[in-house]
C-alpha cells in the first residue's frame, strides 16, 4: 500500500478497521462525492488533477477523527496513515485539510511538529475545499461555511 494508492473501497475499509464512527464515514463519503466532481470538472478543463488521489485523500482526510474530534485529528490522522504505510501524497492530504489550512504560527501554538499544514497541491486543494461544503453528510453553500468560519476565527483569520 506504501507505493499505490489503496482503491475507495480499501480506503473506506481503513476507517471502519481504525475505529471512526459511521458519521464521519458517511462524511468522507459525502466529500468525496464532491471532490470527485470538483477534480473531473478541474480535469476537464486541462489541469493536470489526480482524481484518484483526490477520491481516496478524500475519503481518509478525517481518518484522524478515529481519535480525537478536535482541530489535531489532522495531525494525529498523517501519523496514523504514516504508520499504516499510506502514501505521503495522502498523508499531506489528511494533514493539510483544516480550514483553509494551518499557518506556521498556529502550529507552534498548538505544538504540532513543524511541517507544512497548507494545502499545495491541487489534490489537497481540492479535497480542503470539498470539505468545507460538507456539513454532516449534507452539501451546503460555500456561503454558509464562510460565514461560519468568520464567526468562529474572526474575520481578519488567513483560513
């Protein structure tokens, strides 16, 4: 599994075998949906996109809420699929997901390791995105997340 990416249905199999609980499955599901369509409509326009990456990195970017609910599920869910040998392409996906992104300085707040937590690549852009238009398993409008967003970190916040 270190070399190839494990399929959507070994992915959604890692959730279950990890411990996450059927809403956040249903969640990654719902994301992936998204970002699926998100990545092919990107594709079709001549990007260069991995789609499968962007199904799977989808699929596992809350693989961490197997542990914690709290904004280090990101953290704690790229060791976990470091530890069960999942490509580092997903793994910078699961780690990069958070809001818009984790700047350097509030990594070091939160003690995280020092190590990039903004989405770069297309993928991570992508999945990032898709998961911010999901609430529970529901699409919603980017709106309604932005607005959620200023109210939780304030409007001046880089996410």
């Amino acid at each position: 599994m270190s070399e190839n990416l494990p399929s959507p249905e070994e992915a959604v199999q890692l959730l279950r075998k990890v411990g996450c609980p059927p809403n956040v499955i249903s969640h990654c599901i719902a994301v992936m949906r998204v970002a699926t369509r998100l990545a092919e409509k990107i594709k079709a326009r001549g990007v260069k996109v991995n789609v499968q990456l962007v199904r799977v990195g989808a699929i596992l970017h809350d693989i961490g809420r197997s542990r914690t609910h709290s904004v280090h599920h990101a953290v704690i869910g790229g060791d976990l699929a470091r530890s069960l040998g999942l490509p580092n392409s997903v793994v910078s996906i699961i780690e990069r997901h958070v809001g818009g992104g984790i700047s350097q300085e509030e990594a070091k707040i939160l003690g995280w390791p020092r190590r990039v937590y903004m989405p770069q690549t297309i993928e991570e852009k992508i999945v990032a995105y898709a998961d911010k238009l999901i609430e529970g398993s529901r699409e919603v409008p980017l709106e309604r997340t932005l607005n959620k967003l200023r109210e939780e970190l304030g409007a001046d916040h880089p996410a």
